[in-house]
C-alpha cells in the first residue's frame, strides 16, 4: 500500500478520506502512512489476533503498544500533533 498511497492521496486531493490497510504493523507504519497522505489508517489482521489470542485486554495491549510507537515517532520527527505529520519527516524508497 506505501507504493500507491502518496499517488492516490495525491489524484483524491482532499475530496475523498483516503484510508490505507495492508502491512501496518507498527506505530511508525502509521506515521508512515499518515505523512504519505493516508487521512486513517486499518490495522485488521494484527487486531483479530489481540483479539482473539487476548480478548479485549490483548486489543487494549496492541492498541497502547501503536500508540506508544506513534507517539514516540512524532517526538522524534517533531511532529507534535498528528496534523503536524508531514511528507517531509519521511524518506520514501520508492520515489526516484
């Protein structure tokens, strides 16, 4: 999804939410996602696994443990807000 993300948010401008889902793991996948023009982000399959290897606390966990990630990613990007996540604060592989 990180490889048509910037693209699609780009050809969308803004008249559309564009969420993203597939190979978010992480609360630095979220960051990634939001500054590559994401306006949300799914994260599905790790869910049902919190879900049903830990019930509601195992969904409580995994959504602490993004959440830290992501907060720990914007300190270190500078980014003190999520609407202060920024294309400029990542490097994409895919852009030549």
């Amino acid at each position: 999804t990180a490889e048509v993300l910037e693209e699609i948010a780009t050809a969308v401008g803004g008249r559309c939410k564009v969420l993203v889902d597939g190979g978010i793991r992480s609360g630095v996948d979220v960051f990634k996602a939001l500054a590559l023009g994401a306006d949300g982000v799914l994260i599905c399959r790790p869910m049902v696994v919190a879900a049903f290897g830990g019930a509601g606390e195992g969904v409580k966990c995994y959504i602490r443990k993004i959440a830290d990630e992501l907060q720990d990613t914007m300190e270190m990007c500078g980014a003190a807000s999520l609407s202060q996540i920024s294309r400029d604060m990542v490097a994409s592989p895919f852009r030549q």
